[in-house]
C-alpha cells in the first residue's frame, strides 16, 4: 500500500505537488496561477507562464504528461494524474511552506557574522568589520598565465582579527579604518592562518569611507 499524505494524496503524488511548489517559488510564480496553467495545456496543448512555456505532450485516460521549458532549455517531464489536474489549486499549502523556507534560508544566509564565529570550511559568510592593516602590495602570478596584485589585509571587529586578501582594484579602495561589509565569502586556512576569502560573485562593500561614495566591488 503506497502512504497517504496531505488531503488523503498518495505519497508519489505528495512527491509531485511538492516539487511543482518549488518550481513556482523558484520562479516567482503564484502557485494558482502555475497550477491553472497546466490544466490549459492539459486543454490547449501549451500554455506559457512568465518565463515558463508548458506543453501537454501526452493524454491519458487518467493522466496527462507536461513538459516544462524555459528559453528552450528543459526545466522538468513528468505525469500529473487527472484527478490532480481537476482540483483547486491542490500546490497552495505546499507553495506557503516552501516560500516560508526559503525565506528562511535566505534570512539565515544574510545574518551578518562576527569575526569571533567563523571556522575554517563555513561558506555564505557575510560581515562588517573595520581594515586594521594593508601590507604593501605585491604582484603574482596568476594560474591564468597572468599578473594580479595582492595584499592580506587585517581586518577586525569586537571579536577578533581575520586576514581578508584584497585583489586588485580592490586594494586602492580601501583604506586603514574603513568600515567594510564583506558578503558571500569563505573561510579557509592559508600557511597556518585563518582567512576570509571573497568568493566568486561576493562582495566587498565600503560602508564608511570619508570623501568617497558608497562602493561594491566584485571579485574576479
């Protein structure tokens, strides 16, 4: 016997409902509004919400098979059973808690972190801290073939002290005392020390800096 779940589904339809939830959180899409348009192309063929174009590629007697695109590229295939397909909006519970948790995962990996509680391995770090020393600068070699300039700097807080190297243009826009945000960083041990390292796609922010305006500068 398969379990039953939420409103008396089965567990594989309670696995499909779940997943359709995530694709319109993932999207940003109303879940009513996502459920309404696979029973148009279970109807019409095809159907388009926002990004998403969704084809009924196959009828059954008790089951219809969508295929989701997205610019041409394939997003998901599967069956949705025909008593599914005549509900009300059958995704809405499911869509409330999936959005609830990824606003919580989003609110976890905003929460600014002090210097105090990073450990080596931690990822999605995100904190303020003042530059307390910018060693002089010197060119490397990068495993491009390339030349890059680099310092480790010294930053702190009321916790603790971390190195955070600067790369580049990153170097002349700070200075010692400035407030910075670092966001979306990763911390790892180099030569026996601990440092904050600004991953691909983070951010390092100037918050106070006197005379120059609020910047962010990619790392690359």
């Amino acid at each position: 016997m398969r379990g039953r779940s939420r409103r008396g589904y089965q567990s594989t339809d309670s696995k499909l409902l779940q997943y359709l939830a995530l694709v319109s959180v993932k999207y940003g899409i109303d879940s009513q509004k996502f459920f309404i348009s696979f029973v148009e192309a279970w109807k019409r063929q095809h159907s388009t919400c926002k990004s998403l174009l969704i084809e009924c590629r196959m009828r059954t007697r008790d089951s219809a098979v969508f295929l989701i695109t997205s610019s041409r590229k394939v997003v998901a295939q599967f069956p949705i059973p025909k008593r599914i397909l005549e509900e009300t909006n059958p995704l809405k519970e499911y869509a409330c808690a999936k959005a609830s948790m990824r606003t919580k995962l989003e609110r976890a990996e905003m929460k600014h972190l002090r210097i105090g509680d990073l450990k080596p391995g931690m990822n999605r770090v995100n904190l303020k801290a003042r530059i307390l020393e910018i060693p002089k600068p010197r060119q490397v070699i990068t495993r491009f073939g390339g030349f890059a300039t680099v310092t480790n700097a010294s930053i702190t807080d009321e916790t603790g002290i971390i190195h955070l190297p600067l790369w580049n243009k990153q170097i002349g826009a700070v200075s010692v005392g400035d407030l910075i945000r670092v966001e979306n960083a990763r911390v790892v041990v180099f030569r026996g020390e601990r440092q904050l390292r600004v991953s691909r796609g983070g951010q390092l922010s100037v918050l106070e800096k006197t005379g120059l305006s609020f910047e962010k500068l990619s790392n690359h």
